[in-house]
C-alpha cells in the first residue's frame, strides 16, 4: 500500500480466529495487518452498498408496479401543486 498511515486500531481476537486470519494472510502472501486492513475495507464497502440499495419483496414489487401503470388519482393538494408546477415551467 503506498497510502500513508495515519490511524490505528487494536481489537481482541480468539486464538482460533487469530490461527485462522494468520493463516489467510499467508495464503495471498500479506502480512497480518496488510490482510486485516484490507479484509475490513472490503467488508465496510459491501455493508455501505449493501445498505444503500433497496430491496422489495415480491409483493410489493408488483404493488410498486401497479401504481407506476395506474397511478391513483391526484388529491385537490397534488392538482394544485402540478398546476403550479406547469404554469411555472411555462412561464420561463
């Protein structure tokens, strides 16, 4: 890694866990920490993604369909703002 390190941080581990992490550290060839480091970024970037996306289950996938094909019927408030909306944009 050519970024300069700036932070540290400590955690406690099992025995068996160190044993483990140890070992897939000289399976690629890292040290421990290089391993550490970037086995946690990897899994910081996937549980950010992980939570940005939305997820919807079945039904309310074809719920969310339907109203996209048969949206319901605006409320005054909705009209009223739509009608806003266009007298705005026209008048530009």
């Amino acid at each position: 890694m050519s970024q300069k390190r700036s932070a540290r941080i400590e955690a406690r581990i099992a025995p068996e866990a160190l044993a483990l992490v140890k070992r897939a550290a000289e399976i690629q060839g890292r040290s421990l920490s290089d391993f550490v480091v970037a086995a946690t970024q990897e899994a910081a970037r996937r549980t950010i993604e992980e939570t940005s996306l939305s997820r919807l289950s079945a039904e309310d996938q074809s719920r969310f369909v339907e109203l996209l094909l048969h949206p319901p019927e605006l409320v005054p408030a909705m009209k009223r703002a739509e009608q806003a909306h266009a007298e705005l944009i026209e008048s530009r």
